[in-house]
C-alpha cells in the first residue's frame, strides 16, 4: 500500500468556477486558467482510492470575500504560495 499526494491543474473557461484563475499548470505546461487541488491517494496492487483532497484558490479568490461568499467557500480555505510560478 501507498500514500499518494497529487497536486493537479484543470484547465477552465471561465473565472466563475470557483478557484479558477491564472495560474501555473503542469497540464497545460505553462501559465493559464485553471485551478488546482491536492488529492490524497491511497494506492494498492488492485484499488486506487482517493481518500482526501483540498482546493488551492489563487491569490485573488482568496481575498475576494464577496465571491468566496457567494461560492460558499469556506473562511478556513485560504491562499497559499506552493509554487515559485503560482501569483
């Protein structure tokens, strides 16, 4: 059995999804909208189960009170820089 911490970028079209932003995307192999989150994966020889997973918001998500009201976002999800690339 293995631990699995992914990190992984959707590309999106609109800014209304909640956390889409410009930002850094290893799927997109540079800078564009899209939004990432973190997946916790427990792995075995025959089940792949994710068992946690937390949404990133970008810089401006997370300072925008209005949108993050709006959306639901919790107050406890805020912005954090995990990357050199990220705003």
């Amino acid at each position: 059995m293995v631990l699995v911490a992914d990190e992984t970028e959707d590309a999106k079209s609109s800014t209304d999804c909640v956390g889409a932003g410009r930002q850094y995307s290893g799927a997109i192999k540079g800078v564009g909208l899209c939004r990432a989150a973190v997946h916790l994966t427990v792995v075995t020889e025959s089940v792949r189960v994710v068992i946690d997973r937390a949404l990133c918001l970008p810089g401006d998500w997370a300072a925008d009170e209005e949108s993050r009201e709006a959306a639901g976002v919790p107050e406890g999800v805020m912005f954090l820089r995990w990357c050199s690339q990220c705003e």
